[in-house]
C-alpha cells in the first residue's frame, strides 16, 4: 500500500484528477467498443456485464477517493487500518455483485468479472502515462 501511495505523490492533484477524467472517458470508450463486439458476437449480455463492470470499477474509485479524503480530513490515528478495512468491504461488495449476477447468468457474471479487470487495466494505463509525463516534464532539452 505503501509503494502505490508513493506513486501518486509524485502526481499533483491536477495530474491525479486529469487521470481520473481519462480513465472514466477510456473506460466508457472501452464499454462502447464492448457492446459493439459483442452485439456482433451475438453475446449482448457480456457486453452488458462488461458495461456494469467498468461501472463497478468506476464506483469503486470514487468510493476510494471519498475514503482517503475523510480519513485525512478526520486525522484518524491508524489511517492506514482504515482505508484497509474500507477497501475489504469494498471488495466484498464487488465480488457479491459478481457473484450474484453469476448466478443470474453465466454471460453477465463472467462480463461484469471481465469489466472489473478492464477498468483496473485502463487506470493501470493511464496512471503510466502520468508517470512517464511528469518524470519526463522535468527533464530539459
């Protein structure tokens, strides 16, 4: 935890929100191509459960944004116990809801499942670029 929170220090929040915006704008992107591939495919209902995967995925973040603002604004003595504990129960909501449209149907449980790990690779992606373009705006040619 602590590796990936050294990380984002060395983006500024406008770097952190810009690659909040890209990866929600990648992110519908991505579920627009999937119902397209799918419909096609004539398997609709992944490309909805990939769809309410990136969904999922999206909330998520925003839920762990929230999390770390009110554990700084309430200068919680053990922080990092907090957003752990926060992040299980995140996780187990998002495995419930997998789950449960697993048993729904195979095709969606497997596409939200799908979805989930494709948001993660877009903000993988675009955390990155962010990196690399801010190690490199220092650099002098």
């Amino acid at each position: 935890m602590d590796r990936f929170t050294q990380l984002f220090e060395h983006l500024s929040l406008g770097e952190i929100d810009r690659l909040l915006r890209r990866t929600v704008f990648g992110s519908v992107g991505v579920g627009i191509v999937a119902l397209v591939v799918t419909a096609l495919l004539s398997h609709i209902l992944v490309g909805l459960g990939i769809c309410i995967g990136l969904g999922v995925g999206l909330i998520n973040i925003r839920l762990v944004a929230k999390s770390v603002a009110k554990v700084n604004a309430d200068r919680v003595e053990k922080p990092t116990r907090v957003l752990a504990s926060r992040t299980l129960v995140r996780l187990s909501a998002t495995t419930v809801v997998v789950l449960g449209l697993m048993f729904a149907s195979v095709y969606l449980g497997l596409g939200t499942a799908g979805g989930v790990a494709l948001f993660y690779f877009v903000l993988l992606g675009n955390l990155v670029v962010s990196l690399l373009r801010s190690s490199t705006a220092g650099v002098t040619q």
